[in-house]
C-alpha cells in the first residue's frame, strides 16, 4: 500500500470509531462505582444488589457501571461502614445491628414490636429515615434501607417451650442477640458471613434469623427444627462516599434518588417471597419440623421482651434524638403499612 493511501484509510478508521463512539453505539460508561456486600452472592442483601445494578446501569444508558464484590472480597461485614466512608469501596451494604451504638435512630426497628413482613418493616424504616434525616449517617449518602422478615428460632433440637431454650446457644447479633438473652438462651453474637462455620463446628446450636437463610446458606441440613417466634427484623442500609457521590454528574444522582424507596421495597417483597419459598424447600428437602409458638406462649414471650423498647429509648433519648416520638411514629406507619402489604 502507497503511503498516501494508507493515511486516507487510517484517517477513515479514526473517523469511523469517532462517529462510533459519538453515536453512543460504542459507549464507555462516564462513572465507574465499586458496590461492597458481605455476605454470598446468593443472599438476600446480594441478590438485591444485583438488581440496583442492573437498573442503574439500564436507567444511566450505559453511563454508569458498577463492578459488585460480594462475599467479603472487598469489606466484610464489620468494616463496611467505615471502608465506604473511606473510599475503600464507594458504595457498600451493611447492617446496623452488626455495630451496636453506631445506628442509634434506625436500630428502633430492631424492636420486638411485631412486624409481620419484610415489605412493612422496610416501608417503615425508610419513611422514619427521610422524616428524621438522622446524623448517624451524615457522612454518607443513602441509596436504600431494608430491614429483613421476621426472626425465629431454626435449631439442631426441638424448641417447643421457653424451657428448651434456657441455657442453649444460639448465633444472632445486635438486638436479636438481646432477645435470646431475654428468653434464657446464651447468645452467640457474630455476623452471618460466620455463622456457618459456627453451626459446623458445633459453637452454636442454631440461631435467630430471618427464614430465608435456610435455603441460602442451607441451614436447614443442619438445623432441622423451627420455632416460630416472630421476634423483631435487622435492619439494612447501602451507603455510598460522600464525595464520589458528591461528584457525580445531576442526572445521575436523580437516577439513585428516584431508585431508593423503589428498591427498598423491591427488597422487602423479594424477601416475604422467598421465605415462604425457603421453608417450602427445607420441609421438601429436610423434613424441616415447623413449630408455631402458641398465643399464650407468644404472651409469655412479649412480656419478657418488653425491657427492650425501654432501653432503646433510654439510649436514643441519651443520644440526642426525639426517641417517644420516632418510637410512637414508628408504631403509627407500621400499623398503616401492615394494612397495606400484610393482608
Ligand atoms: N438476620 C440478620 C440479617 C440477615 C438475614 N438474612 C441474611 C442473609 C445474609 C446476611 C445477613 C442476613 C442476621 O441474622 O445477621
């Protein structure tokens, strides 16, 4: 090839991938973001993950990315707060109940009130959020917040009455490792990225969790037994830096904000559902044994549960917040949004 014509055909290539890539056909995302999880992939708080995603990056038109670690391989489930806080990862998902202290408003979900659905709960905890704006995550910006279903009781032995449970350790963390605490058991406090380690080395006989576990981690090999106790939810938060959000251009930033409560709630209803998938395949599976707690037993169960609420308003009102009042606000949108999802 004559020089000459070699220019004109390299000129053209240029030219053709200049058009290309103004045409948006070939188009490099303008934001690349990093999106931490703790635990597996195949867990709740990563499946969740997976969509924002997905929906991010359709809604943006290809401008913003994100590369997703889940399984602890960038912040695990301790210092996932903090690392995000520190650009380790920009966006990371982490749950108040694994920092006892730090999340003083939004741990009030923690208590044992009597939600009856992840969907409820979650609406609730993101409508108390936007109300009261609390300090504890004013380094931070909010993308979603989502607190599980119901907790009960899945064991190696049966647990029919509270006497079973007097002297049994149990794996929870947070205000779950409080119940068991009130109702006599010993509890274990670690996060679900280690409890299966837990469960196999014998450590603990079971835990308090959401449901849907027994199929995700596969609780039900082990654990065999549930005891239906509906105690209280954990509640979750994915948390992005401050500056790179700060950053990022306006379009992008309605996208996220548009996104929150939408994906929250997306949360909570693929929770519900895949609980009551989870217990049908641990029964199909496992032969998993379901005991329902009876209303007397469940009385019984309220009562000594009851200093709870108490201290976490001692302990709001100590950090400076209007505690009756979020307690009563609370109580008020649950009652509203049990009407509405929980028929
Ligand atoms: N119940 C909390 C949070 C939780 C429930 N399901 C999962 C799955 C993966 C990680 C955390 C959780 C707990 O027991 O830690």
């Amino acid at each position: 090839m004559k020089p000459n014509n070699f220019c004109s055909c390299f000129c053209s290539l240029l030219l053709f991938f200049a058009v290309l890539l103004s045409s948006g056909a070939v188009q490099a995302a303008d934001v690349s973001l990093t999106y931490a999880n703790f635990p597996p992939a195949s867990t709740f708080p990563c499946v969740q993950m997976e969509r924002w995603k997905k929906e991010v990056e359709a809604r943006t038109q290809g401008k913003v990315s994100v590369q997703t670690f889940p399984g602890s391989t960038l912040l695990n489930a301790k210092n996932m707060f903090e690392g995000v806080q520190q650009g380790i990862a920009d966006i990371g998902c982490l749950c108040m109940s694994y920092q006892p202290g730090v999340f003083p408003m939004t741990t009030v979900v923690e208590q044992p009130v009597g939600f009856t659905s992840s969907k409820a709960a979650t609406a609730v905890l993101f409508d108390l959020w936007k109300k009261y704006q609390p300090k504890e995550f004013a380094n931070v910006k909010v993308l979603a917040l989502f607190a599980t279903a119901p907790t009960n009781i899945m064991s190696t032995q049966a647990i029919t009455s509270l006497k079973d449970l007097n002297g049994l350790e149990l794996r929870a963390s947070g205000g779950a490792a409080k119940v068991l605490e009130l109702l006599g058991a010993v509890p274990v406090s670690m996060p679900m990225s280690e409890t299966p380690e837990a469960l196999q080395k014998g450590l603990v006989k079971g835990l308090l969790s959401s449901l849907e576990v027994l199929k995700d981690f596969n609780y039900a090999e082990s654990c065999r037994h549930v005891a239906v106790i509906n105690a209280q939810v954990y509640p979750f938060a994915v948390v992005m830096n401050k500056d790179k959000w700060d950053a990022l251009p306006q379009d992008v930033q309605k996208v996220f904000d548009d996104l929150a409560k939408e994906q929250s709630l997306w949360t909570g209803e693929y929770m519900d559902k895949h609980v009551t998938e989870a217990i049908a395949y641990a029964k199909e599976k496992y032969s998993e044994s379901i005991y329902d707690f009876t209303p007397a037993q469940l009385q019984k169960i309220a009562q000594k549960l009851s200093p709870m609420p108490h201290k976490w308003l001692e302990d709001a009102k100590a950090a400076g917040l209007p505690a009756q009042e979020i307690m009563n606000e609370m109580l008020t949108l649950k009652k509203s949004y049990s009407r509405q999802f929980d028929q």
